[in-house]
C-alpha cells in the first residue's frame, strides 16, 4: 500500500515510495567503469524549452521534443504539490543544413510553479516522412484530466504531427491505463518513450510503469509490465521497501528484440536501474543492470550502447552523464559534467547527439559528442 503521493521530476512522475515487501528482481550495485579519453563537444541547437527526445528524421534532420516552457496559459488543476497549469507551449524543433527551426509550437504543455515542473511532449519518433509521432506527458491518474475540460483529454496521449505544424491524437494512452492498470498499484499514467514502426507504435508509460502498442487505428494493447525494485536495508529502507522501475526509452535491439530503459522510483538508488530485452508473452529479462536514472539509450553502429543517466546520485541529485557499453560488455564514462540529459542519439557521422539541460525552459540545448 502506497504511503505516499508520487513525487515528480521535472521529466516524469516517478515511482510511489511503498512498504510493500521486495520483489525477488535482484538489486544491482553500481558498476565501475572506466573514463573515456575527453570527448569533443560542441552546441549544435540552443534555446530550447526543456528539450528531450532526439529523432532523425527522414529526411536525415535532426529533431527534438521540447516539453515546454515556465509560462501558464490555461487553467489549473490543484494536486498534492501546488497546481498544475495549462501552457500548451510544447513544441518540435528541427537542426537541419546548420538552420535551427520550430517546426510545431503549442502543443499540449503543463507547468507546476510550486515544484518548477514541466510536462508535455517527452518523445519523438518518425515513420515515414511527414509523419512524426510524438509522446504527450501527464503524470497523475488518468481521471484527473478532466479538470482540465476540453484541452485535458490531449495529455496522456500518443500524438502526430504534420510538417505543416498541425497535430492529432492518435490514441489515449492515460484511458488504458485507467481502464486497465495492468502493473497495478494507484492509477497513474505518463506516456514518455515512443518507437514508432510502420505497423505499430510502441510507448513507455512511466506512470503506468508498462509498454504499450499502439495500432495504426489507435487501440491499444499491453505487451510488458515491470516489476518494483527492491530497496536494500540502509538509509533509505524503511521507509523505501521498493521503488517503482519508472520505464523511460523503447528501442529495437540489433537482434531485433525490443529493449525498454528504467528509470526507478524514489530514492533513485546508483546502480538500481536496469535496460531490458522484451520480448511479447514473456516476462522482461534484464538485458544490463547497474546503471542509474536512466532516460534514454541508443546504439551506435558499431554495436556500441550509449546510456543516458539524469543524475549520478539518490534524490536525483549529482551531475547526469553519458556512459558507453562497448560490444564486449566494457564501459566507459563519456561525459559526466552534464545537467539533466534527458535523450541520446547515435549520428550517422559516428558522433552522438545529447538534449542537456532537459529540465530548463529557454536554455536546453542539444550537444554534438565526439567520443
């Protein structure tokens, strides 16, 4: 039983803290790893209102999702912490022939001047050209939206955008976590990553803590769930027992297989989050562990794995970083001076590509990293 709202970040709602007892998912440790030769590092985008997903688009431009900016427009909702407001000034920015351009702008956005949180579009993907599906945030029980009124029943969704600017919802995300709560606990729903293929669509809801697909015609259905994390006896249990994996990024593996990235839950353990292999009808296996508050992920041609992680220590706090996980399994810390990174991107030029600052309107910034 929950003792406890959950707390949010300026990203995601994470996990419920709980007294229930561990699940028998093993606790992993941080790993050391080594420090990468100094990578180079030049700002490639800039002024951006919290920027998170990276995607490339078809037509090989660079794409990112902006959650919003510090600016209410709208009503607002009260919750446990202050009240959340209505921005609507999510957005979608495109890099492209060395040109910075907003291609979308008011899209659905949320700010909470009590906590500085900013909540709206977390994800970008592209099937096809002309056709970017983008994930819309929320973070509260699917319910709730309606306080909103009308403007409500667009948070909590898998949206498309057009290159005119123009946008739909393509599926509601928030009402099957509603209607189902498949991982059980309280109702809560957060869509954040989104891979979108050209027979389905597969997002992340972090509140919900499950993997979703999603039709072309809309339904959805369930494909995973993931199960709480134990807290090991210390500081911090009691009063944690567990914290809830708070899944973040979708990718397709080179073996084909979908791999989902967690977050976790309040106390934000180092070494507590986890990727791992999905594969339909069968129970996630942890792919890698002994990583930390993890938001994104993303091979690189050689095989390589890159790993966002938000912040180095428990609470969220410390400096986030990129690290590396080479083919035979070795790691190696590229950058580890970074401000809430929320996405990483793996260049066609053998560089990667880093929206930093991910939680800061006005100021985020997407970074070109030479390894």
């Amino acid at each position: 039983m929950s003792h406890a709202s959950r707390s949010v970040i300026p990203l995601l709602v994470v996990a419920a803290c709980t007294t229930e007892p561990p699940t028998s998912q093993t606790f992993r440790p941080a790993v050391s790893r080594d420090i990468a030769p100094a990578a180079s590092r030049t700002v490639v985008m800039s002024g951006l209102d919290a920027p998170r997903g990276l995607a490339w688009g078809p037509e090989g431009a660079l794409y990112v999702a902006e959650a919003g900016s510090n600016v209410a427009t709208g009503p607002c909702v009260a919750g446990g912490r202050g009240s959340n407001c209505y921005s609507g000034t999510g957005a979608v920015t495109r890099l492209w022939h060395g040109r910075q351009e907003r291609i979308a702008s008011g899209l659905p956005s949320g700010y909470n001047a009590t906590t500085a949180d900013i909540g709206g579009p977390h994800d970008i993907s592209f099937v096809g050209r002309g056709n970017a599906q983008v994930s819309i945030g929320w973070g509260g029980p699917p319910a709730s939206r309606a306080a909103f009124g009308e403007i409500g029943a667009a948070f909590g969704t898998l949206i498309a955008v057009t290159p005119s600017g123009n946008w739909r919802v393509e599926a509601d995300i928030a009402a099957f976590e509603g209607e189902n709560n498949p991982a059980g606990g309280i109702l809560e729903s957060n869509p954040y990553g989104i891979l979108a293929e050209p027979d389905a669509r597969y997002v992340t809801d972090a509140g919900g803590n499950s993997l979703l697909r999603v039709r072309p015609n809309g339904d959805v259905s369930l494909v995973a769930t993931f199960a709480a994390i134990p807290v090991p006896r210390g500081p911090f249990n009691p009063p944690f027992a567990q914290s809830d994996p708070v899944p973040t990024e979708v990718t397709r593996g080179p073996d084909g297989a979908l791999y989902v990235s967690t977050l976790t839950g309040a106390p934000f353990l180092p070494g507590a989050a986890a990727i791992y292999r999905v594969v339909p009808g069968q129970a996630p296996q942890m792919y890698v562990g002994g990583l930390t508050q993890i938001v994104d992920f993303d091979w690189a041609a050689d095989g390589s794995l890159y790993v966002v992680q938000y912040a180095s220590a428990p609470f969220l706090g410390g400096p986030g970083s990129v690290i590396r996980i080479s083919p035979n399994g070795n790691r190696s810390t590229i950058t580890a001076d970074l401000f809430h990174p929320t996405a990483v991107l793996a260049g066609p030029d053998g560089a990667i590509y880093v929206s930093n600052k991910g939680s800061q309107p006005s100021v985020g910034e997407v970074l070109r990293i030479v390894p």
